[in-house]
C-alpha cells in the first residue's frame, strides 16, 4: 500500500513541478485519487515536496474538501444551512440517515457511502439540495431518497440521476451583466486605448466592487498599476461562499466570456501577464465548461500571447480550485490559498495591491465586478453612471430565496427598494428580509423602503427571505453557527467570541436566558465585531447586532426572570452522578 | 436610618477570602459602626433574620448545600459580591472538573493508593454528608451575580473600598497594584 501511493503522489507532484505554489491543486489530486489524504500521506508529500511536514499538514487540515481519513465510495454533502432547512432539508436529511442506517458524519459499513452536512452551495433558489461526488443535485424531496441511494448502488453515474438538475433561475435580465457580448469587442475597445484611459473609463462609470465591501474599482486598478514591480497579477474571486448567493453560479454558467474578457481588459490596464479565478470547490463542476470557454478565447487570440494581434500583450488566465472555505473568499485568504496555504487571511497593511499573491502587487475583483467592467469598455463610462443612484452606479445581481414564489437571481438596477423587490419576487407576508446573507442585515419590515445600495442597503447579492411564520430568531442562531464553523481560528475574539456567542444565545432561544443574558449577549456580539482580525469576525456577530433592537419583542419573548435563579443551572442533574455514585436512595435527601 | 445589612457565606474554599475580610484590621471598627451583620460565619448566625442589602459570598458551588444556600442569599440579598477565585471561577477545587467525579470517587474511595486494602472502601454515602455535584460551578453559574471581585484573596483593601463604595453608592476606584495579579 505505501509503496503504491507513493509512487502516485510522487507523479502527482511532478506533475506541477513540485512547485508548493500547488498545493491546493496537489490536494485535489491526491483526494481525487485515494479519496483522502491521510498523515502518512501528508508526510510523503512533504518530504517529495521538501518542506517540513507541520507546514503540509497545517494546510491540508484546513479545507472541508481534503478529508484525512478515507470516506465512502459516494459521499453526500447535504446542505443545511438556513434557507434549506426552511426548504425540508432536514427531512431530506432523516430519509438520507434512514435510507443508509447511518448518521451524518459516518460512512456506511460497506464503504459506499459518506453522508456529510455542508453549508451554503450556491444552489439556495432550488433547496433542499446536495452535492453527491461533486455533482449538484436539486429540489431534493424525502421520497427521492431511497432511488438515488438504490441507483447509486447499482454504479449509475450521479450526473444521470433526475435530480442532478442546475436550474438558472434567471428570472430577470438586466442591461450590464445580462445582455448580450460579441466577445473581442470590448476587449478591442480597451486595447485601443491606453491602460491609463481604461483606468479612467472605469473611473467615470464610477463603479464600485461587487463583492461586499464597494471599494471604486478604478482607484483599486491605479493603486495596483502605480506600484513599483515588473510583476502584477490580476484575480478574479469566484469563491461565493456568502450563504444565500449564487448569482456568481449563474453569471459563471451563462456568461462565461464577459467574465474572461473583464478580466483580460482587467489584466491590461493593472499590467498583468497572469490572472486567476480563484473558483469555490463546490462549483468544481463548472470547470469543464470554463476550461472550454477559455481554450476558445485562447484559440479566437482573445488570450494567451499577443492578444488581439498586439505584439505587447501577453496575458493568460489559470483558475484555482478552492477546497471549501468561506473565509477564503476575503481577498488575502483568498490569496493564501492560491499560493497553496491554509487560507488564513493576512495582517493589512500591506493591501493585496500593494503585496499581494506571491508578494507582488495584485487586484482581486469580483466576477461580477469584471463582468461590469468589461461592459463599461464596450458601452462606455458615461452609459453605465447614468444607471443606478449617485453612489451606486450600475446595475446589482441579486440571488432571492427563502419565502417567495420565484426564487432566482434577478439584475435589477441600483436603488430598488426592499418593497419592490419583494412585489417583484412574489413575497408576501414578510417578516424579514436578510441583505447581505449572514454577514448582512436583517431588515424588519419598518425598513422596507430602503433602498439596495452602498449608501443605505448594501449587499454581495444574497436576499432571503423569512415569512410571517418562520422562527427568526432560530434562523439568526443558524447564522451564528455557521460562522463558528468557519471561523479561521487565528485570533480569540472569532475564535472564542463566536462560540461564546452561539452558546449564550442558544441558551436565550432555550427559553433559560434572564435580562442578564441578554446584556451579556450583547456584550459579546460587540466585543466579537470590534476586535476581529478581519471581516469574518467582524460581521459574524450581526446577526444578533441587526436583530436585537428591531426585533426586540421576539427577545424579550424568550425571557422569563426568576429572581436571580438561573435556569441553566440544573441542580438535580448536576447531581444525579454523585447520587449514583455513592450509592444513595434517595435524591438529595440528608 | 438603620443600618445596612449585610451577610456572608462560605462555600467550597479555605476561608481565605473571608480571612481577608478580617484583614483590614482596626478598619473593621469602623465597619461595625457601619453595618450590621446578619447570617455569616464571622458571627456564626445560622439563618436569615431579615431582608439583606450586601451579600458577600466566597467559594466555587460543589455540592447540593452550597447550591441550596446560594439560592437562599439570591433571594434575602438586594446585592450579591462574589469575592476571590474560587467563586468567581471555581479555583483551586475545580481542579476535579477535569476528572469525571465517578472517578475522583473511585480514586480517593476505592482505588487510590491509600485506600487499606481492595474490596473494603465506600464511597461516602452517610445522608448527612452534601452531595457533591458533577462539577465545581463558580458562582455566577448558579444565581445571579451582581459584582465580582478578582483575586486569591482579593486583599483586604480592595474588599475595604468596594465596600464602602458599595454602602456610599460611589464608582469604584481600585489602584493597579490592587487588581494586578502576576
Ligand atoms: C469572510 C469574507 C468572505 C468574502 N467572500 C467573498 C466572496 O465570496 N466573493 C467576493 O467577491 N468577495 C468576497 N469577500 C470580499 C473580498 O475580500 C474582496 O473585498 C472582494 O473580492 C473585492 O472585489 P470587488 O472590489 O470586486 O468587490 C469576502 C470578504 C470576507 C471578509
Ligand atoms: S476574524 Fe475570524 S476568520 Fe478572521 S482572522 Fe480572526 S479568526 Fe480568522
Ligand atoms: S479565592 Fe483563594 S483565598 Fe479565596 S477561598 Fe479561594 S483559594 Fe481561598
Ligand atoms: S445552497 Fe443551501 S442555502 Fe444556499
């Protein structure tokens, strides 16, 4: 056995020079062929790779993808994060459990199946859904369950299975993203002109990253163009692990070529020779096709050498496969991660523009965000500022779920309010509207007039939204959890802070918080948000921060005051060991 | 205007806190002249007899008394302090949380190396004795804790001005060298 994987991981690693900057894609590999990769192999691979074993292992522990002991033939990657719970997840999950006489977490005695919780997808507007082996399946219903598990075992391929099934959803196209592209043309456009007027085109379009945090994307490509180095590099982040958005998914399956050609105008005006999309390892099976669409480009001289026949352009685009991480979509994580590390993110300053993947200057820009900039260059600056509102130029693509009747991904322009939206989903007795998924805003309905923008509502794109009946409160504790489970453990206040969090307000939800708690809840969320090292941390208490004030009733609901008792304290059961133990009769009686 | 009323307790610690209450020397003329002591162990009153306004309590909660007098303070105290380590944390004695108590049990009772011989060890079980519970809890875990004082022991000045500070209704100043541990 050794002997034979060693052989292996030794090819493996030829096959990419034995260069460590792989290792990510060296992971993939080993787990694609063993379907995990355990100690032994960690140290084989150190040792072919020469670095010291901590420093493999330390990488290989932190993604969800690269499993360290072996799983089953098949394994299933149930999501169940808040919206597909909503959805009957967790009975689909039961029927899963049932179906295999397993738990989540465990393999089958036969080794035919692992069955794995996982949080968001990207698949929210067709939940309950799964990844099985990588392939998505959809709009997953208990009765489905016994047939993929019988069809599975008899060797049927997951991508024949009925469910395996990606919906687009679009259900509303806009003018930037959604429209159609001769590709070259903009690409044309921007190499007529110089990298410096591309910077300035984009600076009159005014517009601002579509990944969260709005930074104006011109100011960001003339930081990094202006730094003193031959070489800069241009990524592209597909990392979408924001619950609730998966309006990525469908730009990157639909519109694949005004993505690459944002990024090569991107490559252009920054002056880089290399870019990368940095891909989520849940979207794995969008990599064919894009694989497809960048060896057309690089067949049409859209990319590769001399693009466009210009003898000084050279710029080719590899994509990165990430191995199921959310904090790896925060840009110097992200960047970790693409040198092969564990993607924890980076003490700022230096910003990635100023030192960023292998220590050059580095844009990072959303897909979304390229995708408009290459619009930009085919229809002009000018065309795109006059869509949207003053600070928010342009259109926004939006992915709805949750309580609605047509959940999918909708371009709508900037400044649309909440209620409008809601009209346009077919959402009706809304209790809440979560912005920005669960790093975002919960928004009560007083607020329904505001308006989706960086200047009053701002979000990456994930809507969701929880009906009149829903428990609010339980599906803010999902958020919390979640954010425990990503928490990328570098620093206390994320580290602890949110487990501390989780605990208290499961506690409160328990129904055996006190006014107490409640303060000390608070306490928490604050210390949680102001002292994270970076914006996971940092926004990982607002679920509780957005829902304390406005939805202060559905607190105060939970808790019951009993003259300074605590009702988590069990005094019964905290003594029912030493009873036992003792040999006593009766509890507690002297 | 009568006196304020204030009582003490003392759970699983080694009286070291309540020691340093006695600390503060002559100053504890003055104390007298301020309040008036109720239930506690300096005095050796065994029960309530009315309403407190400053319970001060030492020591973690490990067994079903301590729990049940805890309780009774939560209820005849307007204010609870908990002073020194062990009730703020647990302490020293939670040490044994990091052994299931069946095991500590077994260890001290039936199996240690000072046990006689094998077969002939009980675990105490005599109706008189408190049930120890599961694990030592610090106060705070049990009932409502309104303020807490750090240290082992905290020193008698730091229980003197959080005292009077408490009695005068004024913010508490403690110095550094007060509040500094290591
Ligand atoms: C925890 C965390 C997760 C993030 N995830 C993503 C993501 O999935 N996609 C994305 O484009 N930006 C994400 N960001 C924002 C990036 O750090 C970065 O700001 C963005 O990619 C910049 O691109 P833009 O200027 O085009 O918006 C995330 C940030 C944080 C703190
Ligand atoms: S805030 Fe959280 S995710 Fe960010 S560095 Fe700290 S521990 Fe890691
Ligand atoms: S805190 Fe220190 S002095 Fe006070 S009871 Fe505990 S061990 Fe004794
Ligand atoms: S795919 Fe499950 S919530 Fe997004």
């Amino acid at each position: 056995m050794t002997h034979h994987y060693r052989e292996q991981i030794k090819n493996i690693a030829s096959k990419y020079g034995n260069d460590r900057g792989y290792l990510m894609n060296i992971a993939h590999d080993i787990v694609n062929e063993f379907g995990y990769i355990s100690d032994e192999m960690v140290s084989n691979l150190a040792d072919v790779l020469n670095l010291p074993v901590v420093q493999v292992r330390d990488m290989i522990s932190f993604y969800a993808f690269f499993p360290r002991k072996p799983l089953g033939k098949n394994v299933i990657r149930l999501c169940n994060a808040v919206i597909e719970r909503m959805k009957g997840a967790d009975e689909v999950g039961k029927a899963f459990e049932k179906a295999l006489g397993i738990s989540f977490g465990e393999t089958t005695k036969d080794n035919l199946f692992t069955l794995l919780h996982t949080p968001c997808i990207g698949l929210s507007d067709q939940a309950p859904s799964a990844l099985i082996n990588k392939i998505p399946l959809t709009n997953l219903k208990p009765a489905d369950v016994p047939q993929i598990i019988s069809e599975l075992k008899a060797g049927k391929d997951v991508s024949d299975l009925p469910q395996a099934r990606v919906q687009l959803n679009l259900k509303k196209e806009g003018e930037v993203i959604c429209a159609p592209l001769d590709s070259g043309t903009a690409l044309r456009n921007a190499l007529n002109m110089k990298p410096e007027e591309v910077i300035g085109e984009i600076n009159k379009s005014r517009l601002r990253g579509r990944g969260g945090a709005g930074f104006p994307t011109a100011m960001k490509w003339d930081f990094c163009r202006k730094q003193k180095s031959p070489i800069r590099y241009l990524i592209c982040n597909a990392d979408e692990g924001e619950p609730g958005t998966f309006k990525d998914r469908v730009i990157l399956t639909e519109y694949p070529d005004l993505v690459f050609e944002g990024m090569t105008i991107a490559g252009y005006a920054i002056g880089a020779k290399e870019g990368i999309m940095y891909l989520r390892g849940e979207y794995a099976y969008l990599l064919e096709n894009l694989e497809k669409v960048l060896a057309k480009r690089r067949h049409l001289g859209l990319l590769g050498e001399h693009i466009c026949g210009r003898e000084d352009f050279n710029f080719d685009i590899r994509i990165q496969l990430g191995a199921g991480a959310y904090v790896c979509g925060e840009e110097s994580a992200l960047i970790e991660s693409a040198e092969g590390k564990r993607g924890a993110p980076r003490d700022r300053p230096p910003f990635p523009v100023q030192k960023g993947y292998k220590g050059e200057p580095t844009s990072v820009n959303n897909v979304e965000t390229l995708c408009c900039a290459a619009r930009i260059l085919e229809k002009g600056g000018e065309w795109f500022s006059k869509i949207g509102t003053k600070d928010s130029t342009g259109t926004k693509m939006l992915s709805v779920s949750g309580d609605c009747e047509h959940p999918g991904v909708y371009e709508v322009e900037y400044g649309i309010t909440i209620e409008n939206l809601l009209e346009l989903v077919g959402a009706k007795d809304t209790q809440a509207v979560q912005v920005g998924g669960a790093s975002g805003k919960c928004v009560a309905p007083k607020d329904f007039g505001r308006r989706i923008s960086f200047e009053d509502l701002p979000t990456g794109g994930s809507i969701m939204i929880f009906g009149k009946n829903r428990d609010l409160l339980e599906c803010m504790y999902q958020f919390v959890e979640f954010f425990v489970e990503e928490s990328c453990g570098w620093c206390v206040p994320c580290r602890a802070g949110t487990t501390l969090l989780e605990k208290k307000f499961r506690q409160i939800l328990d129904g055996k918080g006190t006014a107490q708690s409640l303060a000390e809840l608070r306490r928490i969320a604050q210390t949680v948000k102001s002292m994270s090292r970076c914006g996971l941390g940092q926004t990982s208490a607002n679920p509780v921060l957005t829902t304390i004030y406005d939805f202060a009733d559905l607190y105060a609901e939970k808790i019951k005051e009993e003259n300074g008792k605590l009702l988590t304290f069990d005094l019964q059961k905290a003594m029912k060991v030493g009873i036992e133990a003792s040999g006593r009769t009766k509890e507690g009686v002297k | 205007m009568s006196k304020p009323v204030i009582a003490t307790a003392h759970f699983t610690g080694c009286f070291g806190c309540h020691m340093s209450i006695l600390d503060i020397d002559e100053r504890i003329l003055d104390l007298v002249e301020l309040v008036e002591f109720n239930k506690s162990p300096i005095n050796d009153i065994k029960n309530f007899t009315k309403p407190v306004d400053i319970g001060i309590i030492e020591g973690g909660i490990s067994n079903d008394e301590n729990a049940e007098i805890l309780m009774e303070f939560r209820k005849h105290c307007k204010i609870l302090v908990a002073i020194g380590a062990c009730a703020l944390t647990g302490g020293v004695p939670s040490m044994r949380n990091l052994v299931p108590l069946k095991e500590c049990l077994e260890e001290a009772y039936l199996n240690g190396p000072t046990v006689k011989s094998e077969n002939t060890g009980i675990i105490p079980n005599d109706p008189d004795i408190p049930v120890l519970l599961d694990r030592v809890y610090p106060c705070h875990e049990v009932v409502k804790i309104d303020y807490f004082l750090p240290g082992c022991p905290p020193s008698a000045d730091t229980i003197w001005n959080a005292l009077v500070a408490l009695l005068k209704g004024e913010p508490l100043n403690l110095d550094y060298e007060l509040i500094k541990y290591d």
